[in-house]
C-alpha cells in the first residue's frame, strides 16, 4: 500500500508589494498509516499554507505532494476535486457546516454514493458522540459538537488520510481536549492517518509525532514519547525554534 502522505522538496512563494515571501521553503516529510502527526509553527511559519497544499486547495512553486502515491499537481481540476473528494479528509478551523441543514444532512453532503451510507452515517454520528443530536441545525449545536459533525462529515468517505487545520482554535480549553481525544481515539481505534495544524504543546502532545515549521522550512521533527508532558514538548519546540532562528541569522 502506497505511503498515505509524502511531501518532497515542496515550495511556495507570495508576492507581498516588491518582496517574494517564501511561505513553503523546501518542506520534506511524510506520514505513515494509522500516524497521528502535529505541524507545528508560530504564525507565519508556512503551517496553513502547507495543510491548503496538503489538501489540494494551493498550487505548489516546487516539489511534490503525493497521497497513496498520486502526485496532486499531476491532476487537472476536475480530476483533483474528484480525488480529493474521496481520498482527503479535511476540517476547518471555522467548521463551514450548512447553516440551513442538520448536522446527519451536513454528514451525508460529500458522500458519493448511497451503496451503505445510512449504516456509515450511523456509525460516525455514534463513534463521534453525535446520534443523539444529529437532526440538530449548528446554531444549536456547542462549538465542539460542531467540531466533531465537522469530523464526521470528512470521514464519510473513508479518506486515506484526514487533515485539521487548528481544530482547537474555535474551542474552549475542555472542549478543545475532548477533541483531542476523540481524534486518538480515531487513530488507535480505526488507524485513521491525521495531520494537525496547531500551535498549542497541549494539542500535539496527543499526536505520535511533532513536525515544526519556521519560516517555511522544518526545523524540527520528534516523537511525542521524547515529551514528559506539554510543557516538556513546548520546551523542545521554543529551543528547535531559537536554534532555528540563530542559525538564520537573526537576533
């Protein structure tokens, strides 16, 4: 089975006024089956733009991003829309549910075909903590219920892999653990591959594996097992980050 994620050499520059910015600068990793991996990275260190390209959202200057193999700027537009709507799974910080439909209706919206999806339904709304609020609309749904009808609704398809660009952002601190640790659970329990944006020690501390950005070039990659705890994991990211910045010349 092809490697569920590989970024090689990818690169992405931004006009700003007379300046190119750098936003992706030779970025090189990958994510293995049932991996849970945190990008991490201050604002402006690139960790949005690399989850948008992950995602097929943003072309890419250089290098490649492959899913199960498939190299994502090989496809026209159509084809990648297609693609990415059955194999990438991906939740916005902003939920961007229907307002106007319940959270079932915002489950089944992406799903390409009706062979099974009522049994599929079920069992996300059930694993997810959701059956018993599925005919609510969001406005009466609590942030993470939002959250994790998000979730659901990008599993539906069963995607190779599932992408969160800062899950937590939107939540409370007791909500935003609660997410955490149905999104663990959907690792150890399924073998979902998922990659998280955040910038919070508290959030990656749940992932296997911590991959740190700044200024658009990994920094730093390390197991969460290597962490005591989050505060020990923000220690490591604050030092990868000052080596970083050091060896870049700057103060």
């Amino acid at each position: 089975m092809a490697c569920p994620l590989k970024v090689e050499g990818v690169r992405k520059c931004f006009r700003q006024g007379d300046r190119t910015i750098a936003a992706l600068d030779g970025v090189d990793f990958e994510v293995a089956s049932g991996e849970f991996v945190a990008v991490m990275g201050a604002s402006g260190s690139g960790k949005s733009t690399l989850l948008h390209a992950m995602a097929g959202l943003t072309d890419v200057d250089g290098g490649r991003i492959l899913v199960e193999g498939q190299d994502l700027a090989a496809l026209g537009d159509a084809a990648l829309t297609g693609f990415r709507r059955r194999r990438i799974g991906i939740v916005f910080q902003a939920f961007n549910l229907i307002p106007v439909l319940s959270a079932e209706e915002n489950v089944r919206l992406p799903a390409m075909s009706a062979d099974g999806l009522d049994a599929r339904v079920d069992a996300l709304l059930t694993q997810l903590g959701m059956a018993d609020r599925r005919s609510h609309k969001p406005h009466a749904l609590s942030g993470g219920e939002q959250q994790r009808t998000a979730i659901a609704r990008a599993l539906i398809g069963d995607p190779a892999i599932l992408l969160l660009d800062e899950p937590t952002g939107s939540l409370d601190s007791v909500a935003g653990q609660e997410l955490c640790r149905t999104l663990r659970t959907l690792c150890d329990g399924q073998g979902r591959t998922i990659v998280m944006v955040t910038h919070e020690a508290s959030v990656a501390m749940w992932a296997d594996r911590v991959v740190t950005l700044r200024d658009g070039k990994v920094v730093d990659a390390f197991s969460t097992k290597d962490c005591d705890d989050s505060l020990a994991l923000a220690h490591r990211y604050r030092e990868s980050s000052q080596a970083a910045r050091v060896a870049g010349g700057r103060p």
